[in-house]
C-alpha cells in the first residue's frame, strides 16, 4: 500500500463536528455535584473518551499518510485550534450567561489536543498518567504527581459535595476560577468584556483560538521533546 504526503491543511474533519464540545451526561452530573473539582473530574472523563479517539486517529493518519510525529502534533494544533474558535463563536452569543458553560466546553476541546499530540509523539493515550499531564498543561497543577495524587482522591470529594449538595458563594466563585485558569489566560482577562453588546462572540471565538494554540504548543514541547 502506497501511502501519500499529509496534506497542507488538516484543520477539517468530518468527525470534528460541534458535538464534540458536548460533554457526557456522567460527567456533568460530577461537576455539578462538585464543581470546586471540575478540571479533575474533566481530565478523568477525558482520558476515557478522548484517549481511544486519540489513539485511532493517529493510527488512521499513520496508516494513511507518511508523517512524522511533529507533523502529527501541528495537525492535532490546528484541528482543535479551529473547534475552539467555533465553539467560542456559538457560546459568545448568550454574553455572560454562557460563561461558565463556554469555559467548561472549551476546556473538554482542549483537553483532547492534549491526547491526540501525545498520541502523535508515540505516548499511549491510554496510559493513566495522561490526565495527569493534562492537568500540568493546563496549568491546574504544578507537577504530574500532584496532579495524580488529586485525580485519585477525587472521588471522595464528590461524594462528600453531593451529601452537601449546596456551594457557598465564594465556593462557586472559586470553582470558576479555576475553570478560567484552566481554559488560559485570554480567559480570565475577556471577563469584563462580556458585558460589553456585540463583542462576546469575536471576543470568545479569537480567545479561545488562541489559548488552545498555546496549550498545543506546550504540550508539543512536553511530548516531542
């Protein structure tokens, strides 16, 4: 079998559709419960349904086309980059009131950049200590054993949320924070202009292409080297 170059453009695929910003069911279920761990809970469900579609992609590609890994990796780049724009862009239209639903969105489409660019430098997307890794990448914690050791105690705390079933404000106020910081920093400084008419949709769109680039480039040097 002959296979042929990548093609110059990857950034379309009929299985990127805007389905993919939508999050399973357990999963928010979890985050409502527990919001205050939202980034753990994400990266746990996360490795469960972005590690085996990282996993085939890249053996579809590799079967498909001679690639190296760094070309791999720029295509998982633009390919999310461009799911994050459309995202931004339909969740910038509700202004404030998608913040909180544009911020969790676009940090599941991140997360999967994250596995498919490791799934592309040879990491098996399946290996436990992905959604570790994802977390460092996204900045929620500082190093990959903190980061493993808070994923396996979380579902402790989702327990002890649900008896309590309730967030105080400042709680809720911590939990968005944390998604914010999650997502990037475009994230956190676009608050304020959620409130300005008209300017939501450019502002969400251009932010959140540009903080999945920068979280595909660290990941890229994390994995390749």
């Amino acid at each position: 079998m002959q296979m042929s170059q990548a093609p110059a453009d990857d950034r379309t695929d009929p299985r990127d559709d805007p389905r993919l910003r939508d999050l399973p069911a357990t999963l928010v279920a979890r985050m409502r419960a527990d919001p205050l761990r939202a980034p753990e809970h994400l990266a746990l469900s996360a490795a469960d349904v972005h590690g085996p579609a990282a996993r085939d992609w890249v053996a579809e590609r590799r079967g498909t086309y001679r690639v190296s890994g760094r070309e791999l990796a720029e295509m998982a780049k633009r390919r999310h980059a461009a799911l994050a724009r459309t995202s931004g862009a339909a969740t910038g239209v509700g202004g404030f009131v998608t913040y909180v639903p544009d911020l969790v969105a676009t940090a599941w489409i991140q997360s999967r950049c994250v596995y498919f660019v490791a799934a592309a430098y040879g990491y098996d997307p399946l290996d436990r200590m992905r959604p570790a890794e994802q977390l460092v990448l996204q900045r929620v914690y500082g190093d990959v054993g903190e980061a493993r050791r808070a994923l396996d105690g979380v579902g402790k705390h989702a327990l002890q949320a649900i008896a309590e079933n309730s967030l105080r404000g400042t709680e809720r106020e911590a939990a968005v924070t944390r998604l914010a910081r999650m997502v990037g920093k475009s994230a956190v400084k676009r608050v304020g202009l959620k409130f300005i008419p008209g300017l939501a949709i450019a502002v969400n769109a251009v932010g959140n292409e540009r903080d999945t680039r920068a979280l595909a480039d660290r990941a890229i040097a994390f994995y390749g080297g």
